[in-house]
C-alpha cells in the first residue's frame, strides 16, 4: 500500500513492533456489542478471537488503531454528532451512509445496529482485505450483513475526483450501491461520511486536496454532516517523534485551522463547524510512537 506523509513512516516504525495483547480491554458497551454481533459469550473465547483478527490484520498493515485496539472502541457513536447521522438514518428517506478509510467496518456495523439502515451504508477502503477480516470479526457475511463495501484510493480521480459542490441535491436516481465501484457516482448525494483515524494520515496539503473531494459527496440538504476524530494538537504544525527506522512525522492541525480549512472550501454560512480537542495519555505504549498526542472530534453539518 502507498501511503502519504506519516503513514509510511508508521509502517517502518512499527514494522518491527510485537503486539501487545495487554492492551486489549473492552468496557461494559464494548463487551456487549462485541458479543451481539459476533455470538461469542465468554470473554476470554472473545478475546482470542479480536487477538487472531487483530494479528492477521497487522500482517496486512501495521497501523497503530490496529495495535491499540481501536477498532473495539465504538469510536463513532462516542462522537457529539452522532445523533444527528441517527437522525438522517431514521428520517431521511434513501440516506446514505459512507465510512471512509472503514478498514474491519466496526463503525458501520454500530451505526447499523443503531438503527442506520444497512443496505444505504458504505465502508470504503484501499485495502479490501481488512473488510474480508471485517467479516471474520463480526462472524458475518455479504448476506448477513448487506453493506456495501467499495475498494479504493481516495487520492486516485478515477475512484473521488474533486467536484464543485453541488447547489441542489442531483434529482436523478441514486444509483444501486452494491454496483458501485468508485465513489463518482454518488457527488452530492451522501447524507452521513465518517472518516476517523483517516485525514491525520496524510500531509497538510493532502489533507486539503481529500477535504475538499469528500466535500463534493456531500449532499447539500441541511442536516447532512461529516464528522470523526484524529490526531490534531492545540497548534497546527507537524509534530515529530524520534525512535523507529524513520523519524516520525505526523502533520496535526488545531481546531482552529481545521475549522478554516473547511470554510475554505464551502460557502460562508452554508455549514456549522464543531470540534473538541481532548489531550490523550503517550502513546509510546500503545503505538510504538513516543509522543504527546491529541484527539479531535469533529463535525461540518451542512445548515
Ligand atoms: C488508521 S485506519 C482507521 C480505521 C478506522 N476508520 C478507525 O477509526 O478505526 C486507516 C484506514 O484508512 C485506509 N486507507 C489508508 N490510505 C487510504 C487511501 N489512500 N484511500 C483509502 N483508504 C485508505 C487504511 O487501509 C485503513 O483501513
């Protein structure tokens, strides 16, 4: 996989690291959801079988969110705007649903289990193999769980090209989702994209250039969002940690000049910026990586 800015960097930091299965800890939510979906009960069959995905998925890439277990976090539904993508998965007729960098898909499978309606949910992913892992951990199937899922570089305009925004939302029909195989078709047209653990991936002006084609898959109906959590600090600027093969080097932007960079990009007063900075304990430990980190929630709700 080729990846921008500090993701290559992670690889080469991590490439070597052991996981650490004394990182694995699910709360009383987590435990539950986990167990609904998967049918496992006991807790430590549970645990050896989040330990056997999380190992086949590390072979396939080394992120750090697969190293500390993010993806048993129910990251999604713990975000301030998460009632509002409920709410357009309950009262908006055809919403559409799209997870960006999906990877397992435990963010759409919440959202599903919430109430989301499954078949106009979509994860999307450059590498399929971790939706096929996806499966294996829900102990689900194509059939079980009628998502879509469409593979892709979000940097490859054959797959999201960049678009002016649209005024109006397209009045011809939506197309069927499971035909898709690139995100074109659906400009202006998603009423809900969540993208956490994805932007912090790439350089500043990566980030800008995927702000800005995610953007146009907005549809303008008021109420539709965009929302998710990354790394960010209280200064923009790249931060950098010593210790891996490579120095590590990880581009954050503060709420503020993320909040500029979306404003940049749509048309003043068309949307409602939110963001919530939350500084999290080293990561030396988790990741691999020793460095002082951030997280930020963060919201563009279209009014
Ligand atoms: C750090 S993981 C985050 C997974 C999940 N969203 C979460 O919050 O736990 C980043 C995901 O983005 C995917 N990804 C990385 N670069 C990508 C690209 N250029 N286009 C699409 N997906 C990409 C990776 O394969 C990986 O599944």
């Amino acid at each position: 996989m080729a990846l921008e800015g500090g993701a290559e960097a992670v690889r080469a930091t991590l490439r070597n690291s052991k996981l650490d299965e004394s990182l694995y800890s699910l709360d009383e939510e987590e435990s539950a959801f986990f167990k609904s979906l998967t049918g496992i009960d006991d807790d430590e069959a549970l645990k050896q079988h989040i330990l056997k995905v999380q190992n086949d998925a590390f072979e396939v890439w080394p992120f750090p969110c697969i190293r500390r277990f993010s993806f048993t976090k129910l990251k999604i539904s713990r975000l301030p705007a998460y009632p509002q993508l409920l709410t357009l998965g309950k009262h908006r007729q055809g919403a559409i649903l799209l997870d960006l960098g999906t990877c397992f898909g435990n963010d759409v499978r919440k959202a599903v289990i919430d109430g989301f309606p499954v078949r106009n949910t979509i994860g999307s992913d450059i590498e399929p193999a971790f939706w096929r892992l996806g499966h294996e951990l829900f102990n689900s199937s194509p059939e079980t769980f009628p998502s879509t899922f469409i593979a892709g570089d979000v940097f490859d305009p054959v797959f999201l090209e960049t678009h002016p925004l649209p005024k109006a939302t397209p009045d011809d029909s939506v197309p069927k989702l499971d035909t898709l195989t690139s995100l074109n078709p659906l400009q202006g047209r998603v009423s809900a994209i969540h993208a956490s653990a994805f932007f912090h991936l790439f350089a500043e002006s990566k980030q800008r250039e995927l702000a800005r084609a995610v953007a146009g898959l907005l549809s303008p109906d008021p109420g539709s969002l965009i929302l998710g959590v990354h790394a960010a600090a209280p200064e923009k600027g790249i931060r950098r940690a010593a210790g891996g093969e490579k120095p590590f080097e990880l581009f954050c932007d503060s709420p503020e000049s993320w909040k500029e960079m979306w404003e940049g990009i749509f048309e003043p007063g068309t949307v409602k910026i939110e963001t919530e900075l939350k500084e999290m304990p080293n990561s030396a430990q988790s990741t691999g990586i020793d460095m002082q980190f951030w997280e930020m929630s963060w919201s563009v709700t279209r009014v």
